[in-house]
C-alpha cells in the first residue's frame, strides 16, 4: 500500500494533520518537495509542533522517515526540529537523507534578499529558490557532497567567488568564508553522517514489503512552479508528477492520491487569488480558522472555495479521495458561497488558466448555499448538520472524488472519516 497526500491549494491544507493521522500506521514517510518554506502544523500527544522539514514519521517509533532528493534541505532548521521532537519522544526518531537532496547554504537567504523576490513575489525568505536555481544552473551543493569535505569546500569557494563578482557591493558575501561554512554544515549533519542514503533505492525496498508508505508533499497544486499561477509559486513540483522526480520511481504503485483541501481558500504570499474576500467574512474566517503563517506568521489571506481551482488541482494529481479540512470555521455563516466558474472577457469558463496574469483577469461566479449553525463536530457521517453534508456533497459532485475525511479541529480526535 501507498499514499500520497498532497495539497489542492496555495498550501496551508492541513496536510500537517492528515499526514500526522495516516503516519501512525506506515512503515515509511517520504518527504518529497520543498523546503522549510513548509508549515506543518502537528498535534502530537497534546503537543503543538511548527514542522517545516521534518515529515510527521518523526513523531513515531518504528517509522522511518525520508527526505528525498526533491526537497532542498536547510541544515540548521532540520537540526533544530529534529532536536525539539526527539526531547518530545525522549528518543531520536529514525531520519534518512537522500544523497541527491540540495542543501540550502548561508549564501543562499543573503541572495533572495539581494534579489528582492521576498517583496516581488511574498516568498518566505528561506532561501529556497535560490537553492533550487543552484540545483538547476548545475552549481548547487548536495547531501552526498558532505562526504568530501575538501572538494565541497573547493566547490563553495568556487560558487562564492562567482557571487561575489556578480554582487560586489554585498558585504555579507563577502565576510562568507567557505571553510566555516564547510566546517558548520558537518558539524549540524555530524548525527546523520550514517544516514545519507540512495533514496529511491531505499522507497522501492519500502514499497516491496507491501508496507503502508506515506508520501507527504509540501505546498499545494496551485504553487507548482509549472502547473501553479506562475510567476507566484514556489520553486518545485508540489503535484503528484514530483514524487516521481524527487524518488526516481514511476509512481504506479501508489494507488491511493489523498487531496487536502480546506473548506475555504487561503492564500499567503503575492498573486492573484479571485475569491478572495477583503471584508469582515474574510477576516472573520482568518480569526476563527488561526490563518497566519506557520512559517512566517504572516496573515493569510481568506476567501471562498475555489472549485474551478479545485477541479483543476485534482486533475493534475489524480486524486482518488478528498480530506476537507477545517469545516468547522464556516459554522454560523447565514449562507456559505462556492465558486462554480469564473467570468473572464464577457465569458464563462471552467478552465484555470496557466499563469497568474491570466488568473488575475477572472472573476469569480458563485453560487449560493444555506449555512449552518450546529457544530459539525460528529461521529457519524449521519451527524452532520444538513446543510454542512450538502456542502460536502457539493464538493463531491463538482470534483467526481468522494470525500472521505473531515477534519473540524487541529487534534487528530477532531476528524471525521468515512470508509470509502
Ligand atoms: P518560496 O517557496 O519561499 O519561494 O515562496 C513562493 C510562494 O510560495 C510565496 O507566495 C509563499 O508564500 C508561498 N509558499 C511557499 N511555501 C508555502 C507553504 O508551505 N504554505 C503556503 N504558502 C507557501
């Protein structure tokens, strides 16, 4: 058995949650995009946990986590949560690093900076895409590297003095010394210097013992940097094809394509977002639903469910069942609005378009439902208010995937599921 679970949004789904719910009975989690851009929020024993790197395998014995060669990997803040969650279990969690991952540099958050895509584009300053245009440009440094201490400082001195001629002004470049680099990067990797491994090797292994594997993405479909509302995305592939380029495996094994949405839409960052609501809905739903960044703390931005987007995302990935996540912060709204389609140009379409500008154009076309008062906490798909099961229901139909998980509270206790 094999699951991917992977976001249908701009990120911020809840995959943190569900991820941390289906982990408890794998024998492996997989990691397979991004960077600490990631927030997974994870309850763990009562406990709240900020996740950027870690996959939620780490909170339990006997389950062996990954990051795989997809994601990019900043040292320090790997160390720092590894720390903070084996203090949590009393022991350190089993953690493997793929050869082929890029490691995120000092030079890297000082260049995103200089480049000025924090203000352009809202990203997260965490240095991650100028570690994935090291990755591209064939100049990046990765996991492997760390087993050839002096040809890896050979090859940042290299990439430093390249930055700094095309930066001379940067004295923070300048005062960069490769081997104290070199020299900070061993001692943060020093626990996982017997952990560094061919991770596609180490997945096929995992996926032949028929074993629950668990594929946890980062980000969500809207972010891809290919199929998202480019130039606002992120750097890597957020869909379901990444995972095939991050492992180098085909994919086919994994039957089972959980897409995570939330009841509404939410976006942080810049870029268009066409069911954005600026008024007090919006706000209201930022308080009830805590929408600010776990990464950086930003407020996010708050809207009604997109289920043009929606469709669109669960094309991409190939999605067999739905968890809906945070159906609780819609209870008490007189009436809740879906988006249906959008009007761009005195016409109506159902298409998403391939770029941000062109996202930017369309409005969005609602229909309208009655909400509901009652708490949508439930044990029984039964229990649900009536109004809220329509609301699930539309979902369902508009998207052709059943719905086969509520979640209306950041415990795992708050979920609802329904066997598919
Ligand atoms: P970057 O990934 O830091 O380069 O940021 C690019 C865009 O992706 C920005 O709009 C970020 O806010 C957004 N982003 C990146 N990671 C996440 C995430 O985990 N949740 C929500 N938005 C994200």
């Amino acid at each position: 058995m094999a699951t991917a679970v992977l976001g249908l949004q701009w990120g911020d789904e809840g995959k943190g949650k569900i991820t941390h719910l289906l982990a408890r009975s794998a024998l492996m989690v997989v990691r397979f995009n991004g960077g600490p851009n990631a927030g997974h929020t994870v309850i763990d024993r009562g406990v709240k946990f900020g996740t950027h790197l870690l996959p939620a395998g780490v909170f339990y014995s006997g389950v062996t986590s990954v990051l795989a060669g997809g994601v990019v990997i900043d040292l320090d803040v790997m160390r720092r949560e590894y720390e903070e969650v084996a203090r949590h279990l009393g022991h350190g969690p089993v953690l493997l690093l793929a050869e082929n991952a890029h490691l995120i540099l000092p030079y890297h958050r000082i260049l995103e900076e200089l480049e000025g895509s924090g203000s352009r584009f809202g990203t997260t300053r965490r240095g991650i895409s100028p570690a994935y245009c090291d990755k591209i440009a064939h100049v990046g440094v990765r996991v492997g590297d760390l087993l050839e201490p002096e040809q890896l400082r050979e090859r940042i001195a290299w990439r430093l003095d390249l930055l700094r001629r095309e930066w001379p002004q940067c004295e923070e470049l300048r005062d960069l010394d490769p081997t104290n680099i070199v020299r900070g990067q061993l001692e943060l990797a020093e626990p996982w210097m017997g952990c560094i491994v061919d991770a596609s090797r180490v997945v096929e292994q995992a996926l032949a013992t028929g074993d629950e594997v668990l594929f946890e993405g980062a980000q969500g479909a809207l972010l891809d940097v290919d199929w998202g509302t480019y130039p606002y995305v992120t750097s890597c592939s957020t869909t379901f094809a990444g995972i095939g380029t991050s492992l180098g495996i085909e994919g086919s094994s994994i039957g089972s394509r959980m897409g995570v949405t939330k009841a509404y839409q939410t976006r942080v960052g810049e870029g268009p977002f066409p069911t954005e609501l600026t008024d007090g809905i919006g706000a209201s739903l930022r308080e009830r639903g805590g929408e600010f960044g776990t990464t950086t703390g930003r407020p996010r931005r708050c809207g009604w469910l997109d289920l043009v987007a929606l469709r669109y995302a669960v094309r991409l990935n190939g999605i067999t069942e739905l968890a809906l996540t945070k159906l609780d912060v819609l209870e008490g709204l007189p009436t809740v609005k879906v988006c249906c389609a959008y009007r761009v140009g005195g016409e109506t379409t159902d298409r998403f378009p391939l770029s941000g500008d062109r996202l930017a154009e369309c409005e969005a076309v609602y229909e309208e439902l009655p909400g509901w008062k009652d708490s949508v906490e439930a044990d029984t798909w039964d229990e649900l208010p009536v109004a809220a099961g329509r609301y699930v229901a539309l979902i369902e139909e508009a998207t052709g995937v059943p719905v086969g998980l509520v979640s209306y509270g950041p415990s795992p206790e708050e979920t609802l599921r329904r066997p598919l």
